[in-house]
C-alpha cells in the first residue's frame, strides 16, 4: 500500500543505513520536497491572521501556493498560504521558490564506490510525475525540487565478475519503481456530511472509507498518510463538502489542494418524515485527473439500516468499492485471440438491432415488460429512431411516477452461456434525463417441487414438472449519461460464475429509473470472447456464498458430527444409574 502523495525514493524496495537528511516526507500525503537552501534553520510559529497558532515547525517550501513545514515530530504538514498571516507569507514568499513553477525532469542516480552508495548530483532535478490519461494520451506533470548532495548508503544488488555492482541492473529498478508509482492514481476521501448527528457518523464513514482504501488497494493507489491530515486540511481552507457540491469546487480542492486524482465524498441525513433509523444516504466517486471528470460511481438513496452504508453487500460504499478498484487496476495487455473473436464472433442476442418485429414484437425479446408486465407499447415501444426513421430502437417512456419508483425494465429471450467464459457486451444507449443500467443475469436450473415458468417450458430448458430456474449470477453494468440526447456506447466484459451452482442460461435486462423522460437503447451486442478453461473449473470447490471459506462438504460433515453428539448425548441420558 503506497500512502504518501509524491515521488516516492526510487531505493525503496533496497534496505537503508541512512537516508538523505536534505529529503522528508512533505505535504498532508508526504509528497517529497528538499530542504531549500534559502530556508530557516530554527523552528517557527505559523498563525492565521486573527493570530490563532496553526502550526510549528521548519519552513521547507513553498509549493503551488502551499507552505510546507516539518513539524516537531518529523512530520509534514502542508498549509495554504492564504491562510497564513501577512508576516507569515512574506516569510514563506521571501524563503522559497514556488516548487510548481520549476521545470525539470528524473535523472538517474548515479552508481559509485563499487556500487554500495547512490549519490545524486547537486545539479540534478527530481520531478513528481504524475501520470494523468485523457483520451488514452498519457501526460505528465512536475513538482520539481533541487536534491541535496548526499550519499545514500545501500546493499549491493549485484556484483560483476570484478565485485562490482551492475550499474545497469539498479537503474533498470529505479526507472520500474518510480514509473510504476507515477501510473498510480491518488485518492482522496472526505468526511461525510451528517447533520443530525453534528457529523459523528460522517467523521465515522470517512474513517471507514480510509481503512477500506488502506486494506483493499494495495500497490494499485496512492492515499492520505491519515485521515487526520484531510481533516485538518479540510479545516484550514474551511471546506465541508456535501451532496450539493459542484464538480467545479470539488475539482479545485481534490487537484488543487490535495495534489490527488479521484475524490469521494457524500452525505448522510435522517429522513425527515421519519423519527428513527430510515435515512437518505448520497455518495460520489469522481476521477478529477480528466477533463469533463469522470464519474466512477454515483448513488443516492433511502436505507434503514446505518450499517448498509458501508458493508460490502450494501449499495453504498461497498459497490463504490468495487467500481474504484476495478478502474484503476493496472490495464492489461490487449489479447489478440480475445479482440478477433469479438470482431468476428455471432451475436448471442437475437434481434439485438431491432430490425425485425412480429405484430410489433421485437424478434428476440419479450412482448410484455415493467413491474406490472405492460404490454410492449405503453411503457416499452419498439418505434423508429426520430433521427433516423430507417433505424428501429426500443424506447423506455417513463412518467416521473414510475421512473422514480420502480422503474422500467424489458428482457431479450433467454440464451446459453457457458460458467467460466469471457463475454463482453455492448449497446447503444441515449438519455434525455433517466439514468440508465443493463443487467446480464444467468441462472442455473434445479430441482424443484414448483411448477416452471411459462418462459421455461417454452424455451425447453426446464421440464414439466420437477425443474425451476433461479438466478445465480448478474452483471451489473451502469451506463453513465455524459450528454443528454445524444447516442453513446457502453462496453464491459464479464464473466459468468458461482461459488455452488452453475450459470447455464442468461437473459440481458434494459432498465431505467430516476428522472422521468426517454431513455433509447439500439444494437445490443454480446459475444464471448474466451472460452472457459477447464482446469479452472476443475478447482471450484463448492460453497454457498463468497463470503465463506467454508466448504458444503465440510458442513455436511460438520452437520453429521454434530448429529452423532447429539445422538451419543441422548443416549447418554436415557441409561438408567446403578445403584
């Protein structure tokens, strides 16, 4: 897990004897700054303008409008400099050069005394490269400083035939780790608003939300050395975001003040026609390293339970979660095989286009749909696109009333899938306000002393009497609304599988909910793109859920010994006592 925001020392991974003395750990996320040379040697008291203290300790730099101090303890702090009284600013503006406005680059260290001791040199630069992609280009932006000249004593890593160290194998490790590091993206999380608590139970999910982001992203990002230090951050710049924060401040603050990427944030209130545990629940997760940002996840609710906000099976920060640690995982190498199966591969959605109907019926999907199974023509409508009259779409038209309820949902027929396999699937989709998300369930058939479904029989994957099917896994994919009224594209990858059962068939769902109004979907496309390997499955050890290590076998046997106790504990009882 990486916690501090900046370069990280390129000799990390190598064991230390000492370290540069000139570089600490700098900034709320200890970004690495040097000590200037211009800069106060003795401690100083840093206040506000009403005189209130807000820190002390050595001035280090001044960077992108922030005063970075070492405190006492060791430790960095980073304060805004227009939060500083005037005789503190023109200190900080007297003694230092604003780090954000220095050009420069990495330089490789350079390899002396028989490869035992790195050395930089005086005149190097050393740059904060933060990779940011915007359209799949990759940019980079510096936070460059002046390296002391230090030795920095190491284990040799490797020797020629004469003792030395292979110069070549350190700086192919220095160049890994530090571009490694500056892929990573930087997270930040804040409190959350809760009004009718004086913001303990948001303080709480913001605490939660970094031990979560802590113990679950491991080498993928970057977050706060503490939660305190957002806080205390937070407080300097009097910055309290809620669910009515623009995109614009939050931009500013995440960017601007924090250095970081991606922002989350939310709110909390109880209901205000409830008394007791019923409260309305609002949480955000924006990537700000882009330009629109890009929404990671957004949700927004009712629960009576407190603790669905933060468990994983909740709909709050658990999917959260997920979304942001499936987006900013490493990108894997494209497979070929994979990419000419999606090219030329069939269409396991039948009528996925919507060009063929019967009696007004697209060919391949159902005729009813919604909660209430309407007729397709009310909520549902197979119509020409308004366009391009020569293309057919299926159109969700919802009032407000069910849009913000239950909202509308329509099946294609049911088709075979295979456990284990790849499929990617695609639509079209266009919003001029509802939000919109496609489900991928796959179900499993079995034993059953319920009649099957009417869609079962006439499908044929269910018999008359004795088989159901149940729904044993779903791909949830949300699409997300950048532009109202104009056709976008949707793609995502899933893969079929249970812990206990076995996805045999699946069905795709089009839905919609929130904002009254149309929501359009056109060329449903689903493939599979990677078979399913056999030695994979031949390793699935059967349990109810994820959530358990447990095995079924292990609790039938636990099961059975349990019945043998009781069973010897019984018997046990009703033998009668000798006198």
């Amino acid at each position: 897990m990486q916690k501090n925001f900046g370069l990280k020392s390129v000799l990390q991974n190598q064991k230390r004897r000492s370290i540069m003395t000139g570089i600490m750990t700098c900034c709320l996320f200890g970004a690495i700054l040097c000590v200037n040379a211009r800069a106060a040697e003795t401690l100083r008291v840093w206040k506000d303008a009403g005189g209130k203290v807000l820190a002390e300790g050595e001035f280090i730099s001044l960077d992108d409008g922030n005063v970075c101090i070492q405190t006492k303890a060791g430790t960095g702090k980073m304060i805004p400099i227009e939060a500083l009284c005037q005789e503190d600013r023109d200190f900080a503006e007297n003694n230092g050069d604003d780090l954000s406005k220095i050009e420069g680059t990495i330089e490789e260290p350079e390899v002396i005394g028989g490869g035992k001791t790195v050395k930089n040199d005086p005149g190097n630069r050393a740059g904060n490269n933060a990779g940011k992609t915007d359209a799949g280009k990759a940019t980079t932006e510096s936070a460059d400083t002046d390296l002391p000249n230090d030795d920095v004593e190491v284990e040799t890593t490797a020797t020629d035939i004469d003792g030395t160290t292979d110069s070549g194998d350190i700086q192919k490790k220095v160049r890994d780790e530090a571009d490694q590091y500056a892929r990573m993206k930087r997270v930040v999380m804040f409190d959350w608003e809760s009004l009718f608590d004086k913001g303990d139970y948001g303080s709480r999910v913001g605490l939660g939300l970094w031990r979560k982001l802590n113990r679950e992203g491991k080498d993928r990002f970057v977050i706060p050395e503490s939660m305190q230090d957002v806080r205390t951050a937070c407080e300097m710049i009097n910055f309290k975001p809620n669910d009515k924060t623009s995109l614009e401040e939050m931009k500013k603050v995440v960017t601007g003040t924090f250095r970081a990427d991606i922002g989350i944030w939310g709110k909390m209130e109880r209901a205000p026609e409830h008394r007791w545990e019923v409260y309305d629940v609002w949480v955000k997760c924006y990537d700000f390293s882009t330009d629109p940002p890009t929404l990671i996840y957004e949700k927004s609710g009712r629960t009576e339970a407190v603790a669905e906000v933060m468990t994983d099976e909740g709909n709050y920060v658990g999917p959260m979660m997920k979304r942001l640690v499936a987006r900013i995982v490493p990108e894997k190498s494209i497979d070929p095989e994979m990419e000419e199966r999606w090219k030329t591969g069939p269409n396991i959605v039948v009528g996925g286009d919507f060009e063929k109907a019967k009696n007004g019926i697209p060919v391949g999907w159902e005729s009813r749909g919604g909660q209430e199974r309407e007729p397709v023509g009310n909520l549902i409508k197979w119509i020409p696109d308004p366009t391009d009259t020569a293309n057919h779409i299926i159109r969700l038209d919802m009032p407000g009333s069910v849009a913000g309820s239950s909202g509308c949902m329509y099946y294609c027929r049911p088709f075979v899938v295979e456990e284990g396999a790849t499929y990617r699937f695609q639509c079209r989709f266009r919003s001029d306000k509802p939000a919109g998300k496609v489900f991928i369930k796959c179900s499993d058939v079995l034993d059953s002393d319920f009649h099957p479904t009417p869609d079962a029989l006439q499908e044929g994957y269910a018999d008359k009497f004795g088989q159901q099917t149940r729904e044993v896994y779903r791909s949830q994919q949300n699409l997300h609304v950048s532009k109202p009224g104009v056709w976008q594209t949707h793609t995502q990858d899933f893969t079929p599988n249970h812990t206990k059962y076995s996805p045999k068939f699946g069905r795709v769902m089009l839905f919609g909910f929130g904002d009254g109004g149309k929501l359009d979907f056109d060329d449903i496309v689903l493939k599979k793109i990677k078979d399913a390997d056999p030695r994979e499955l031949a390793k699935k050890v059967e349990r109810h859920s994820l959530k358990t290590k447990t095995t079924i076998k292990e609790m039938e046997e636990n099961e059975r010994r349990m019945e043998e106790e009781r069973r010897n504990k019984k018997e046990i009882r009703g033998t009668p006592k000798l006198k």
